[in-house]
C-alpha cells in the first residue's frame, strides 16, 4: 500500500506517459479484438507489446505476417521493423508494462456457463508480474461483476488499492470484422473504472488512439452496455425469423415486408431473418447475461426465447431444402447440395458458431452429397466432415440444389442464376431477380 503522496505521484506519472505517449502499451490475447487494437496504439505513436499463448501467431506476427483479416501484414510488418509493436509468449514482460488491455476468449461451456478460464488464466499471469502504476482493462466479453468479483480481488490480495496503486477499468470491445466503415479507431468506446480516477484513467488511455471515449459510472454499467448492445441485436432477430416463419406459413415474402416497413422514418429499425445465428458474440453473450440474472432469481425470458427461435432456423433452412427438392421431383437422400458461404457473415473469413456448420451436419445426417464454395474459407472440417472449397458456377451446374447460406459480395449471382438448377435463399441475395428456380427463405 502507498502513502497519500506516493498516490498522487503514480497517478500523475502514468497520466504523463499515457500523454506523452511514453506509457509501454500491453495488450493480451491477439486475436480479432486485440490485434487491431495493438495496432491502433501503436500507429498512434506508442511502443506496443502483445502476449498470446499461440506460438504460432506470436511467430507469425513476429514475421509482420497478420492473422486477422482486418489488419493487413503489410501494417504489421511496418510497425515490427519500427519497433513499435512485438508480440511474445512471455508474461514476464508485465513487468515493464503501464498499461494491459485483456481481450482473451470468453466461450460458453456446453451447458450454456459461461467459460472464465481465459481470463482467469491471463489475469494469474499478469498478477505473477503485477507493480504500482499499472492501468489494467479488461475487454473481453462477460457477464456484469467480472471485473469487480474476479479481477479487483486477485490485485488487491496482492496488497495494492485500486484507484491509487493501480487502475482498472472494464471497456466493451464493439469491434465489427469486415466493416468497412467502423474500426476501432472511429467506434465510440465506453468505459467505466472501478472507481472515478480509474475511469478517468482509462478515458484518457483510450482517448490517445480513438476518436471517441464514452465514460460510464462503473465496470458493472460498461460490462451490461456490451450486454444490452448484442441482446438487442439477438432478440430482434430472435422476431424477424419469428415473422420469416410466419410468412412462409402465410405465402408472404418476408424481406418485402421488412423492406417496405423500414421506409418508416421514426420507431422502427430492420432486422433481417436468416439461417441462423453466427460468430463469437451474437449467439453467446446474451446467456453470460441470463446465467447472472438466474443467480438473482431473475428469467431472462425474451433471451432464451429468442436462442430458441434462432436455434431453429438451421432445421427450417433443410425443410426448406428437403421441400423444394421434393417439389423437382427428389428427396435429400442422395441429393448433390452445394452451399454457397460458410462464414457466419457476409465477407469475413470467420467459421465460429456458423449456422452453415449445422445446416451441412444436418444435410449431411439426411443423407445429402455435399460441396461448397467460400472465397474466405478454402478448407473446411467439422465432425467427420472434410471439404475443401469449390468454384461456384461449375459446382452449382452439377448439383441439385445451391443453398446460399452466406451471401459474399464475391459471387457472382447473376452466373449462379443461369448455372444453378434450384436456389435456396436464407439471406435474399437473389433480390431483385425473378426465377422458378429461387425459393427465397
Ligand atoms: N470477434 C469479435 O467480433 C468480437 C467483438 C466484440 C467482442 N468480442 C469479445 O472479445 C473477446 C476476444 O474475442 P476475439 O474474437 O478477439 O477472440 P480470438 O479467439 O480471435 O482471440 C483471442 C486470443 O487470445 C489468446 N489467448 C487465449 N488465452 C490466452 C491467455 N490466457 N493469455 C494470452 N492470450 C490468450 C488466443 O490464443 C487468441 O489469439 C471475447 O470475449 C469476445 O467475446 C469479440
């Protein structure tokens, strides 16, 4: 514990290396969050230090070669041969590190729990190495009370106070892979500290590299922001594949219902329905929040209603199949099905929790031959599944049926439309055309 006056001393001498661009930035965990994030920094004139436990990116990055889609080598490679970014497998460079942003994985276990072993393992690390002056956020994913109930305890046992010895803040992580309008250097960041100087801390550590900073009262208020930002994504999609079964029951197309419903300018917004939920985010935090709420008695009713309507597309995408198969005269049994995109979005080399993993397992249960075409995604492996990507005209000419599951800007739909012999739809790409072979979802 310090004294009143040595307090004062390692606020002011962090808050004067974080200004003047001196503080030795950390961060750890160098994946689709914390990769841009190194490189945002350090572009912004710091000396940045990654820590992953992958030896493989850590090598690689080492090389200037970027794992990640949004962060070209050739970026990587500039800041590595100007020294101003590294990456290591070694925590004991803590040490020497002022600030550490933590953006470690955080799954859920299959029983829907959320899985804290990332960051409890990054967090053990770093206390190994903890020191005064040390600003430490925390931006993976996670349910409201993580910061305060598991970080904070594990710092102060080791006898230091936050708010005067250290600093530490909790910051929501809004990153969009493949957007081409928002990264992270112009996405307005929330954070919210453990106390006032903490918070201020991390504003003005954040406030160096981005263009906006969005302070909050608390880490529980920033940990629920991110919360309530993908519940509400994960609920009204929840209702618009809600209305796309309701429209397929009444013979409506649904994507003219939700286009001609978005011409309202006030109270409403549109979300589109599709095969299914995706990604690292979308799918998995909304239940961090209703695991918390059931420890207070509280059901999250609207979330695990929306997980089961969501959790439903992927079998209604293969009635969907099976019925249009059946209308040309054959059943999945045997039927050549070429899925066109396997990554959870559009334009994104990411397969986590892609819905075409479980339409193929699904298609493939039923007795269906399958190919598919990715421009992000060459090879493919899931449960005795192995496929490697195909070109689309040629593959979709000798299948039965395409099932756009992904709707890449990549491909060529007016190509598929004159190859293909039956198109199933889930994501509208075919908008716009008029065929008997376009059964749209
Ligand atoms: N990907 C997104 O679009 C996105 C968006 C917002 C928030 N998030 C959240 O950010 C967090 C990170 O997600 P991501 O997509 O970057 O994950 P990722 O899997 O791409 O990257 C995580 C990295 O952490 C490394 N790692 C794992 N354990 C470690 C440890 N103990 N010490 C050091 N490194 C370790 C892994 O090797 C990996 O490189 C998650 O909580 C996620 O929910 C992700």
């Amino acid at each position: 514990m310090q004294t009143a006056s040595k307090v004062v001393s390692t606020l002011e001498a962090l808050k004067e290396k974080i200004t003047s661009k001196t503080a030795r930035v950390g961060i750890v965990g160098l994946g689709y969050v914390g990769l841009p994030l190194a490189t945002e920094f350090a572009k912004a004139g710091f000396t940045v230090t990654g820590i992953d436990v992958q030896d493989s990116k850590v090598d690689g990055l080492n090389r200037g070669e970027s794992h990640v889609q949004d962060v070209p080598s050739s970026e990587v490679a500039q800041l590595v041969s100007e020294k101003r970014f590294r990456a290591t497998t070694d925590f004991s460079v803590v040490r020497e590190l002022d600030t550490i942003n933590i953006c470690v994985p955080t799954p859920l276990r299959k029983t829907k729990d959320p899985d804290m072993s990332f960051i409890v393992s990054a967090v053990e690390e770093i206390a190994k190495h903890f020191h005064p002056g040390l600003l430490v956020i925390l931006e993976s994913t996670t349910y409201p009370g993580t910061t305060d109930e598991l970080l904070l305890p594990t710092f102060e046992k080791l006898g230091y106070k936050a708010g005067g010895d250290f600093f530490l803040c909790f910051s929501p992580e809004r990153v969009d892979p493949g957007n081409p309008t928002y990264q992270t250097h112009n996405t307005p960041k929330v954070v919210g500290g453990i106390t006032r100087a903490c918070t201020e801390m991390g504003k003005l550590f954040f406030s160096q590299a981005l263009e906006k900073v969005v302070p909050v009262s608390n880490t529980r208020v920033a940990e629920m922001v991110k919360l309530l930002e993908n519940t509400f994504r994960m609920i009204n999609i929840g209702l618009a594949n809600e209305m796309a079964l309701m429209c397929d029951g009444m013979g409506i197309n649904v994507w003219e219902v939700i286009d001609a419903a978005a011409t309202k300018p006030f109270g409403f917004m549109p979300f589109y329905p599709g095969p299914g939920l995706g990604g690292h985010c979308i799918p998995i935090d909304p239940f961090y929040l209703s695991w918390k709420t059931k420890q207070s008695g509280i059901e999250a009713r609207f979330i695990d209603l929306a997980g089961y309507i969501n959790g439903r597309m992927p079998h209604f995408v293969v009635e969907k199949i099976q019925d249009a198969l059946n209308n040309h005269g054959k059943s999945l049994m045997g039927s050549r099905i070429h899925i066109a995109g396997v990554a959870y979005k559009r334009n994104i080399d990411d397969l986590r929790e892609s819905p075409a993993l479980d339409i193929i397992l699904l298609l493939k249960k039923r007795g269906a031959e399958l190919s598919y075409s990715d421009p992000y995604v060459p090879h493919l492996k899931l449960n005795g599944v192995s496929l490697s990507a195909k070109p689309l005209q040629e593959s979709a000419a000798g299948a039965d049926c395409v099932v756009i599951v992904t709707d890449h800007s990549d491909f060529d739909y007016h190509a598929l439309l004159d190859s293909a012999r039956l198109i199933v739809d889930t994501r509208n790409a075919m908008k716009g055309f008029q065929s008997e072979k376009i059964v749209r979802l």
